[in-house]
C-alpha cells in the first residue's frame, strides 16, 4: 500500500540550498536502475552536495514517515537503487569532492558520490591506485560499491571494497551522523559495507590505496570448452600462482565484443584473459608457469600481450561486455559465486540448464575468485519471456549454492534475490539479519522492499 502523499514544499525546506526534483518527466531518470525491467517513479528526487543537508533531509523523512531511497549512479544491476513508490530518492552524485588525500599514508577520503574512476585518476598522480574496479567504474559511484561490496576484475589479488574500505561516515534513518573505522571495537564498517543502503546513507569513506606495480601484463589462453577453462583455473590457484585477474568469456561474448570492440581475442569456445604484474621478470617466470599449466588443460592457443596498446584493448574489450550484449539481446545478469574447484561443474550445469529451457545463456565472469556471471538472454517484447529468464536464473543461482557456493558474489540482492535468500539462509539467520535492520532503521524506511523476502518482511515494513 502506498503511503499518503507528503508536503512537498516543507520537504522541500529541510534542505533549501539542494537540487530538488518533481517534475514527472524528470522523475522518469531516476524510476529504475540498470535492472530495467522494473520500475517505480518516486515522489521526488533530492540531490544535495553535503553530509549537513543529507542529515538534514533524513530528520525530515523521520518525522514525516517518508521512505528513502539513496541512490549513486544507478548501475545497480538488481534493482537496488530502484525508487519505492511514494518515497523519495536521494541522489548522492553531488557528493562528488575529495575530503583528504594523504598520499604519503596511501589514504584518500572522498565523498561518495565521486565516481570510482575518479578516485583512480586522482591517486595515479601519485602512482597509487584504487584497487576494486567493477566494469560501470567509468559511472559508479564509491557509496554504489561500498552498499553492493563491490568487486571486479582485478580483486582476486587486491580484494574486493570491504578489503579497501577503511573507514564510513554513515547518515542514519533518524538524522544522525556517525564514523565507523575498521578498528574501533565492533567492526560497524564492516556491517555497512554490502548492506545495500538498508542501514544508513554512506556520505564519506576512506580508501585504502595501492602502489602501482612496475608494470602488468594480461595474457589470452584459449579452450576447446568450457568445462577445460574451468579446470585450468582451479589448477592455476592450486599451484599458488595468483594473478591479478583471470576473466573468462564464452563464445557467444568473444563473438559480440570482437564485432563491437575488436580486443583481438582467438575465436575460441572459452577464452580465459590472466594477468600478471610486477617487474619483468617476475612477469616472465609466472607466465611461462601458467602457460606449461595451461597446456595440461589442452589450450590452444595461448598469447602473451606484447605491448601496453594490445594491453588496453584486451581490457577494453571485456570492460565492454556487458554494454556490448545490449546489442544483441535482453536480458538478466546473474552474480552467482561457486568454489573454483567447482567452476567447471558450474559452466557444464548452466549450459544443462539452459538447453534443458530453450533460452541462450552466455557467461563473462571474474573466474579466478570463482564469481560467475551468466547473462540469460531473452526478448522484452515477447509475454511471459522475462518470467521464463527469471525462472533459469533461479536455477542457475541455486545450483551455486548446491555447489557450496553462494547468490551474490559482487551485484547484491536488491529485488532481483529477494525471494531466493531463503535457499542460502534458513530462517533463524534471515531473522538475525532482519533485527541488525531493525536497530539501525527500526521503521523500515531505508530502501524498504529490497533484500528481504516479502513475506518474512511485510510485518516490520508496515
Ligand atoms: C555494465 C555494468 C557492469 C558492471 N560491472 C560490475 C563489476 O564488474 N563488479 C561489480 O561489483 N558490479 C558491477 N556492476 C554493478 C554496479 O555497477 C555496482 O553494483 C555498483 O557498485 C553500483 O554503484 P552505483 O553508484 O551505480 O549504485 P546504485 O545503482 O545507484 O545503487 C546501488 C545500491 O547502493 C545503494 N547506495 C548507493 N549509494 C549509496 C550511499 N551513498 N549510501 C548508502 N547506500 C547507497 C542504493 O540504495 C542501492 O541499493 C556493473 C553494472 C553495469 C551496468
């Protein structure tokens, strides 16, 4: 049930000097994110440009009883981000400065709307880097990665954002304003972080930076199938050998982003992508170990990039699948992880399942941390197929957790796993989660019908 309308004018008033939006066709920007085929447009849109007015704002929706949505760049692939029907959205892309930089200590504290490229490109001035790198880091915003813990090609060395997040400042659902570091006591930034903006909206956080390596070099090894990329994977990290990346794309992807991209990748059934960094001759010796690994796993063929320009596009090339499969279908990405021994079982049982549903599933996935994303393709236009997609993906997802595994490795729950929570958690551990909501937004105001199965939700959400 929606809740009754509110006062815009005296919203409007609690935060004078923001951006405020309430023109309907204005609205319609901010009515989904990147999981489009759901959709609600809220009441209006705030954007304000300090913790003070995100304060402010959040006092007036305590008293008020308004439902909050925060929102960063909107690349949510679960509907995270999506407005609650009669509730507001706080946009957090004005958030957007540097607070402190401290180069010296390999720290910078930004305000959270600031994009996640942004942060990289101000720490290569100083040869330092921002490790987590999810594809849409070109649009999402640090408060989207520090809600979804986010992750990305080159976490499987560096972790992914809880491994680099230092410190949050959090606004809570009443109002208050509250520093959770990674050391004080009970670690609440450690709660914060892949709590999906159930528990409070993140306005500044401490980054953890790294050294840039003297230089790093992807190399392409190609597979007769699938089930073969799978198992060299495993036999890379079983010999200690950890890359900074090991990304794996299927046939149908090598396909589109050549067409789109051309990365120079093989024509081949599985393509894994490895990177090694370091100096040259560390590079060397771990390539050369990969490579004599790769060949008991019939790999053909392999190639070492040979300069940083082959380099780029061979990155460029996967940081565009996503994008580039919009070209040639809808469709669903899933976020499922499984044990890396398992991966092969996971690749031969996602094809199975697919077959087995008459509909064209292609994967592109972070393979060495095991954390896979198939994309099930379907046609918006036609009825009922959304719900058939729907329905593979929950089979593929619970196939992950059969495999010791788990439902989310990067992307969150959002709306889209709601519903299937209840196959990785039992009841006494949902209950457990639901409470740590309770303490921090004891309303359910924050970002309400997200995460949580409707049901077990409905009576602490009315
Ligand atoms: C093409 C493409 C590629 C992608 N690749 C990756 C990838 O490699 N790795 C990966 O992990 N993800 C990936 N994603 C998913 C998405 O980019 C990430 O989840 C990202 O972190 C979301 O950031 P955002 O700023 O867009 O957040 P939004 O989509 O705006 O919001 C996401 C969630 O965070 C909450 N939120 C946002 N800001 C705050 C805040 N300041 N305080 C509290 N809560 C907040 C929202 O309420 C929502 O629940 C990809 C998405 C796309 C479209």
């Amino acid at each position: 049930m929606t809740k009754p309308q509110f006062d815009i004018a005296a919203l409007r008033n609690s935060a004078p000097n923001a951006e405020w939006i309430t023109n309907s066709s204005a609205l319609r920007a901010y009515e989904c994110d990147s999981y489009s085929a759901y959709r609600e447009l809220p009441v209006a849109v705030v954007l304000p440009s300090t913790t003070d007015e995100v304060a402010a704002i959040m006092r007036h929706c305590d008293v008020y009883d308004i439902d909050v949505v925060a929102r960063g760049a909107g690349t949510s692939l679960v509907g995270g981000a999506m407005p609650k029907a009669g509730g507001i959205v706080l946009g957090l892309a004005r958030l957007n400065q540097v607070v402190e930089f401290n180069p010296d200590d390999r720290m910078i504290c930004v305000q959270t709307g600031m994009t996640n490229l942004m942060v990289s490109h101000i720490a290569a001035e100083h040869n330092l880097f921002y490790a987590p790198d999810p594809s849409s880091q070109m649009a999402c915003s640090i408060g989207g990665n520090i809600a979804m813990n986010s992750g990305g090609a080159h976490c499987l060395k560096y972790g992914v954002t809880t491994n680099n997040l230092i410190a949050v400042k959090i606004v809570s659902a009443q109002g208050e304003v509250h520093d959770f570091h990674v050391d004080d006591g009970f670690d609440l930034r450690g709660i914060i972080c892949g709590s999906e903006g159930q528990l409070g909206v993140v306005t500044e956080a401490w980054l953890k930076l790294e050294t840039s390596p003297e230089g790093a070099l992807p190399m392409m090894i190609g597979f007769p199938t699938p089930e073969d990329a799978g198992e060299c994977v495993a036999s890379i990290i079983r010999a200690g050998i950890i890359p900074v990346a090991i990304e794996y794309m299927d046939e149908i992807m090598i396909r589109e982003v050549e067409r789109f991209a051309n990365a120079g990748y093989p024509l081949v059934s599985a393509l894994l992508i490895v990177e090694i960094e370091g100096d040259p001759t560390r590079i060397a010796v771990e390539m050369g170990a990969i490579e004599k690994i790769a060949q008991k796993h019939k790999a053909n063929p392999i190639r070492r990039s040979q300069n940083a320009n082959e380099a780029t596009k061979i990155w460029a090339g996967r940081k565009a699948a996503f994008g580039v499969m919009g070209r040639l279908a809808d469709y669903i990405t899933l976020d499922g992880v499984v044990p890396i021994s398992q991966l092969a079982e996971a690749l031969r049982r996602i094809s199975e399942i697919s077959s087995n549903h008459g509909m064209g599933v292609t994967n592109v996935f972070h393979a060495g941390d095991g954390n896979l994303h198939p994309l099930i393709m379907y046609d918006a236009q036609k009825d009922g197929d959304l719900e058939r997609a729907e329905a593979l993906g929950v089979e593929i997802l619970t196939a992950c957790i059969e495999l010791g595994g788990c439902l989310t490795g990067e992307h969150g729950v959002g709306i889209e796993k709601r519903e299937i929570m209840k196959r990785q958690y039992l009841p006494h551990e949902l209950e457990l989660q639901m409470q740590i909501k309770d303490i921090f937004d004891p309303q359910w105001r924050l970002n309400p019908d997200k995460v949580f199965p409707l049901d077990i939700s409905a009576e602490r959400r009315s």
